[in-house]
C-alpha cells in the first residue's frame, strides 16, 4: 500500500508537546552534531551559486526597471514581479488579472531571489537566480533543523509540525532572525499544502530501533508529493543492525516474572481464603501478560561495546529517496553473527541503526556525514539500542555462529509499535547445530 | 447536560485490559471488604424473602398446573406465563412447541423465579416469587462484585465490562458455579441493552479524589436507564473532604523544579556555543511547563493520619440514587478548617473521600458499611489521598483558621482529568488575615 491507514495521529503526538521532551532531543550531541554537520559542511546545497548570482549581487539595493510585455490593465504592482515569499502572491493574483504595464520596479537586496516570469515562462529582460534551494522540514518540532537551514543559505524553509510546539519554533525562528525564510506550518504532514515544490526535504524521523513510530511514512509522504524530481533528502540512507550480546538484564527481568507469579499466588490464596472466589482458572492469562511484560517486551538499553559478543550484521538498507511504504511496512532479513568471545553467553541481540547525509545523485555531499547509534561509550545517543533478551539464554564459545531469520511487522492495536521475531539458531565450528528456537517480542 | 459528550472512551480502557491492575484493585483490602460486607451483610437485600416464597418452597421439584385465561388464538405460550431466569430457557425450549390448551406445566425448582403474569398483570391461580433481586454490575472487570451478588442469593446479575476483561469474567463466573446467574456483557454501559430493569444497581466507580476519570458518568446513565423505581444503589451515598497538611513533598519538588531549570539554563548555553541558536525566548514557556509538572501537579500519597493539621471539612456530598451528571460535571465549595498543631507549616491540602451502603430507602441495610480512603496506617486503600501542595508553604499557629473557596473541573482536553482552584486565606485567632493567595493544580 502507497499509505499504511492503521497508523494512529490522534495520541502519537502528545510527548512531542512538551519543550521537556523536544528539549531532551536538543540535548543528544551526537544527534545534533550529525544534522548540523550535514547542513553546514554541505552548505552549498542549500545556496547552490549559480552564474547569475553576481550579477544579483550587484544590482543588490538598487532600483531596476524590469520589461515585461504588455498584457493590458493591471490593478497593482505586486501582481507583475515579486521577490520569492512574494512570488505566490503574484503568480496566484496574476492568474486572474490582465497585465497592462510594460515596465516594473523592482528592489533587490541580498536577502531574495527573484525572477521576473509568468506561468514558468521568463518575461524577458532580467532573469536571476541567486540559487539558493528551498527546504521542508517535516516535524520541525523547536523548528531546529529548519532554523540551521535558514542559516545555511536557503531562500525558503517550509517547516511542518504537526503539534503546538510550532508556536515555540515561531518565536525560536524569529528570535533568531530568519522569520522571512523559515515559515512554520501547524499540520500534520499528510494534511498540509505548500506553495511549491522544495529542493530538499529535511527530517528527523528516526525512532527506536530505527522505525518504531512509523514517522518515516509521513516522510514518504512529503517526498512523494513536495520533493523536486532531483531533490534530495535529509538524511538520505539508513540501515538497520542487529548483533549478539550479554547482559545481567536477563537475569534481573527473570527475577522480576518469577517474583511476579509469587505474588499471583499469594494472591489467589487470600482471594480464596477471605472472599470465597477461587481465581486459578486466570493463572494462565496472567502468566502471559506477565511474560509479555518482563520477558518479552524488548527494553531500551545504552550497550557498553563490550557487551556486544559477535559480528553485527545489516538486517535492512534503506534508500530515503526511493523507499516506499510497503517495503518498510515489514522487515525479514536472515542474518548470521559469528561469536567473537570466549566461554560466554548470549543473552540476546541488541538491534541499532544508522543513517547517512549523502546529497542527492546530481549533487553528492562533499562532506558524507553519518550518524550512528551503535553502542558506544564516547557517543552514546538517546536513542541507545533495543534489546531483545533470550530466556533460557544460550552458552556460546568463540567461533560459534548465530544464524537466525528476523521479522519485524507494526503490531495489530497500533501502527507506531512493532512485533519482532527471531528465529534463532547456534552453529558451532565442529558443525554441530543447536535445534532452531523461536522469539517472540514487543517494541512498545 | 444530562451527559457529558467530552468523556473520552477510546483511551479510557487500557489500563483496565490488563490482569495486573484489575489484581492491584483486588488486593486492595480495604476496598473489597467494604463490597463484601456490603453485600453479604445485607443478603437480604438480594434474595428478599417474601410470603409467597413459603408456597413456591413447597411446590419446588413438583410440576403444577397454571390455569391461564383463554384468549383465543396464541402463537406461543411466552405471552402468557413466564418465571423470570427461567423465562429465557423457557422460551427458547417452548417456542418450537405449540400450546392447545388453556392450561401449561410449570416445572419449578429452587433456582427459580416464577409468576404468571401478562403484561404485569398476575394472571391468576398461581403468583410466586421467591424475592430474589436482579443485579447490574457497572463495569464489573474481573467480575468480582457480580460473583459476590449471585452468591448472595441474586436471581440474575448483568455483568457489564468495556473491556475484554469480560473473557476473564466468564471464566471466573464459571468455576465458581455462577455462570447461570451472571450474565457478562461486552460492551460500554452507554450502548448495551438489558432485557429488563434492576433492583440493584453495584459499581466500583471510584477514581482517585472520587470523580478522577468520570466514570460516575456511565453509573448515571446506567441507573437512568436501568434501575426500577425503588432499586438500590450500591454505594448509595459519596463525599469528598479535604484537610490541610504538612509534608515533606513540598520541598521535595520544589528542588526538583529548580533543578530542572538549572539544566534548561545550561542547555541554553550549550546550544548557542555549540550549535548557533539561541533558545532563551522558551525560557518562560519551559518555566511554566516545568511548574505545571513539578509544583502544580497534585500527587498521590499514602498519608500518615499525624500528617493532617486541621480539622477535615466535607466538601460535596452526593446521593448516588439522585446526583445528575450537571452536579458532578464541576464542584465548588466554601471551606475552613481549624489548625489543630501548633507551630507548623501547611505544606498543602489533601482531598479523600468516602463512600457508604445504604441500601435504599425502602430497603435500608442492616449493616451500613463504610469505605473511607481518609489517611490512616491501618487501613490504607490503593486511591490514596490526592495531595496539593503550595508554594510557598504557609506557617501555621493552633488556632489559625485556613479558609479557602474550592472549585474543580473537567480539563479542557482530557474530562476525564480534572483542574483544581483553591482561593486560601489564612486568619488568626488576634483576628489578623492574610491576604488571599490563588492555586492551581491538575489531577492527571
Ligand atoms: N506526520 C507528521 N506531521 C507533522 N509533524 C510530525 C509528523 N510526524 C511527526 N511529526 C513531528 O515530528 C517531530 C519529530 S522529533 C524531531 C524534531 C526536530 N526536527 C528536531 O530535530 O529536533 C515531532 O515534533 C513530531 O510532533
Ligand atoms: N462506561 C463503561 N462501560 C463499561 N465498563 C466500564 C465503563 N466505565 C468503566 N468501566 C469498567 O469499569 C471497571 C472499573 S474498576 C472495577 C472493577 C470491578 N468491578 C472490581 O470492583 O474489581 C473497569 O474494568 C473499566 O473498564
């Protein structure tokens, strides 16, 4: 499907309106310095100079008469030439009126770019381009990102978000000076028009593990219809990663289901003593709501590296510019990790992401930044990794091989979380295989 | 309005989906007894006896003949005789049959209810009743209270639950040998439809502070709707009071908050050094969004009893047979109390309140039962006391009088939430008073 109708609007929002929460994104360096880097090291991509810029340059703050054919009576000036923000005004007043005049004025200054045409056409006389590319930034949320590509050099920023933080990304905007390039736009993404088609599309859509919260939908959505056939997209790659590792949390959270069920028990037993009810027949619903809880609800986790015990393999690769809805809907990969630490255990897999700022075909990054979210002690991010822990959890030696098959769909009730499956089997150097166990776990 | 149309009922259920929480309610043993004694101290109330149940024992296990007036042509003998539990069996098994006579076979056990009626009107020859009551269980989660009603003697209880908890219901009403009796209907209290009214209307309803998440709302309906002219409400009877405290909570969050904006303002620096953004327009949002979260926020608490300060003072008082929805939507009340410790701070106020069973005025319970969730080391309850804290707190004399206007509401965009306004003065016994001072809390 072109669009995934499950996907929840309503209450998908609500942390996204607190400062709080945006303030806890603004603080991941790691984070930042990659979408900062990405503008800025690549600042050409957003004020692309072109030929005609010096003379744009020169005429800047001086008077111009502008030609244009004569096309009969006109109400006012600002239907015949308009510098950009201005230029909707102008195409949309021209389409209705009757051009008179032969001649406009027109005032440059170095802040706009400005193009003397009518339907596309050039009207002669004087055409400039100062180059500068326009931007969406879909989920601007503090309006960050748009502001840095505001600062960047492009001539207009369209800044989509779909909460009421877009009355803080307005003051933000013009506080820091840019409110005639940055426009923000309350909507949700599917729901807003924009006035042209934009050079590039910006966004932080990334959630845990990569997809959760399914935002990279709405991505796609602006691509497909505001992207300029030779955009480019902000971030332009990303790909998925899943590798084996130990962890106490096995133990503590089997500690945490079986302490569980001792209460349950307890608990039948005062139910029947005091309230004449017998309530063993739940036994078997509440254990698995309980092991859904504890053991298998997969857990946010910032990995020490070391923690990592085997190979990381890629389990997908996404091309922001071409990728659709369908191939995101679902993720299956067979993966093989080959275990690179002695007399251990596996306790699971951890799985993390990373994404690239690469331009786009016609005009690559100079500067290709990346921005990863593997484990790590030097930049851990807030987005750390998702951990997937093995009950019972499975002894390995150097040299073993954990193969396993790995499906990831939206779960049923909401769109935003997933449903993860492994297939898992061990493989050791003697050829020796361990029976295929499968896990079953909830990104909530 | 009769209802409430802001009431959310998409979100409202998770949490009452899950095993785990219908069992943190049912470990709450101060709540159970009081629904426990409250039915079986007053059993009476659900299988009534009445003089006819003397004859209708005799007959038990025999077959009798019911002489029913002759009206002409008949489909079925429905029209004619029918018990109450038994009427829907009954049907089902005679409605294949065709009737001749003028005469039926009336097969009566104990478990029954039987009276030949038409229409209401008794038809003659034979009128029994045993005086067994009908039950309606508003939102009976596991089921528990409808149980506790059929074991009481009740004829037939509707056990209604929004929930799939229902699932779990059948199976605790059917191992504990009461699946004829309760009925378990999936569905919002607002939408189901009942075969009949009740004598009995049974609830847990309760919220934190009483009416936190309305629900009191769908109690209304059902009783609009469902419950016979002189039934009985179970509890019949809620107030809400608030007393002045101290508590060491108060400073607790005040640091926090502080803290807090000591981090935004370190945040503001680094990401104008690091990043070129100056952010500190958001200080006075993120300043009051901190505040509304730290200080204006009103917490649960277990109290201890030496906590409360003052003398406690009823603020609203509500007949579970008569409140409307218009009564309930928001409460305002004048209040003082006295403080009865010398030399202290009010850190704040706490909210409780207390429910009885009464039966009905017709029908008083022998046994009037109490639930109170006022602070005490004995008998805590699950709910709590909802606490307000000031800021600053307020030093306090033996004597002092703290008056306050009180008014609490539905929130804007949750009504299942509430906001709460104290208007508080403080007067000394020398007759000196301190100007009023305006607070704001949130009950989320
Ligand atoms: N379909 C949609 N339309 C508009 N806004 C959306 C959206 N889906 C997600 N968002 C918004 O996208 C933001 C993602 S968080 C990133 C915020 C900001 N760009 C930054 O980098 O700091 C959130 O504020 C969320 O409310
Ligand atoms: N309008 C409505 N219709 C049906 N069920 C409702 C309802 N409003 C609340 N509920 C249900 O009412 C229950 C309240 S909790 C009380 C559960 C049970 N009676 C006991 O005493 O243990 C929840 O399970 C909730 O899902």
């Amino acid at each position: 499907p072109a669009v995934d109708k499950g996907v929840d609007f309503a209450n998908y929002f609500c942390t996204y309106a607190f400062l709080f929460h945006q303030k806890e994104m603004l603080s991941d360096r790691v984070r930042m310095d990659a979408y900062y880097n990405s503008i800025f090291q690549n600042q050409i991509h957003f004020r692309n100079k072109k030929e005609t810029v010096s003379l744009y340059e020169a005429l800047a703050g001086s008077i111009v008469m502008c030609f244009v054919a004569h096309h009969g009576q006109h109400r006012n000036r600002k239907h015949y030439c308009a510098g950009y923000s201005l230029l909707r005004s102008w195409e949309n007043n021209v389409s209705g009126n009757v051009i008179s005049g032969t001649y406009i004025l027109l005032k440059f200054s170095n802040d706009c770019d400005l193009r003397c045409t009518k339907n596309g056409t050039d009207l002669g006389g004087i055409c400039l381009n100062c180059g500068k590319k326009t931007v969406l930034d879909v989920g601007t949320g503090s309006g960050i990102l748009a502001i840095w590509c505001a600062q960047a050099g492009a001539r207009k920023v369209y800044a989509v978000e779909a909460t009421k933080m877009t009355e803080h990304a307005r003051e933000l905007v013009k506080t820091n000076g840019v409110e005639d390039i940055v426009e923000v736009i309350e909507g949700s993404m599917e729901e807003v028009t924009l006035p042209e088609k934009v050079d590039i599309i910006i966004s932080e859509w990334m959630g845990y593990f990569l997809l959760r919260e399914s935002m990279f939908d709405s991505v796609i959505c602006a691509r497909d219809r505001w992207l300029k056939p030779n955009g480019a997209m902000y971030p332009s790659h990303a790909r998925m990663w899943i590798a084996p590792i130990r962890s106490g949390l096995g133990d503590q959270k089997m500690d945490e289901y079986e302490s569980s069920m001792n209460d349950w028990f307890g608990f039948l037993e005062e139910t029947e003593a005091h309230y004449g009810v017998n309530m063993n027949v739940l036994t078997k619903s509440f254990r698995e709501e309980q092991k859904k809880y504890y053991l298998q609800t997969s857990l946010w986790n910032s990995l020490h590296p070391h923690q990592v015990i085997g190979t990381p393999a890629i389990i997908k690769e996404i091309d922001c510019l071409n990728a659709t809805v369908s191939e995101i809907l679902s993720v299956k990969a067979q993966f093989s990790s080959t275990i690179t630490t002695d007399k251990t255990r596996v306790s699971g897999f951890a799985g993390w992401f990373d994404v690239h700022f690469r331009g786009s075909r016609d005009n690559p990054a100079t500067q290709e930044v990346e921005l990863t979210t593997a484990p790590s002690t030097d930049n851990p991010t807030h987005w750390g990794q998702q951990v997937f822990l093995f009950h019972p959890q499975l002894r390995v030696n150097e040299g073993d091989a954990v193969g396993a098959s790995f499906s990831m769909n939206r779960s049923k009730e909401n769109h935003r979380l997933m449903e993860v499956e492994f297939v898992c089997e061990l493989r050791q150097p003697s050829g020796k295989c361990l029976p295929a166990v499968t896990s079953k776990f909830y990104i909530e």
